[in-house]
C-alpha cells in the first residue's frame, strides 16, 4: 500500500485530525455561553455568601 498521494493512509488521518479539531471548537463555542452563565452564578453566590457573613459577623471582609 503507498503511504503518498491523496489517498494514503497518511491523508486519511490528517483529513480526521482535522475534522475532530472543527468539532471540537464547535463544542467549545457552544460551551462558552455556559461557562459565562455558570461564572454568574458563582458570583451571585459569593456576594450572598459575603453578605450572609457579614449579617451573621457583623464584619465586612474590609475589616469594617
């Protein structure tokens, strides 16, 4: 079998090296917006969790 010319073993692996790097930049493309709104989420969680604390402390993370 030849391992030169478009129909090489070769070929046939770079063609799905590059066909699996596009569906995963689709994949993360998607993901994207997730992690932005999971990141919110976390950020209202921890600005409760500060309040909550500085409810229960009487201190805020300032030291005031």
């Amino acid at each position: 079998m030849s391992t030169k010319g478009p129909f090489s073993p070769l070929a046939a692996v770079n063609e799905d090296q590059a066909a699996l790097r596009g569906e995963l930049r689709n994949d993360f493309t998607r993901l994207n917006p997730r992690f932005d709104t999971v990141e919110a989420k976390v950020d209202r969680n921890q600005a409760q969790i500060v309040e909550l604390l500085t409810a229960l402390l009487g201190k805020t993370p300032n030291g005031n």
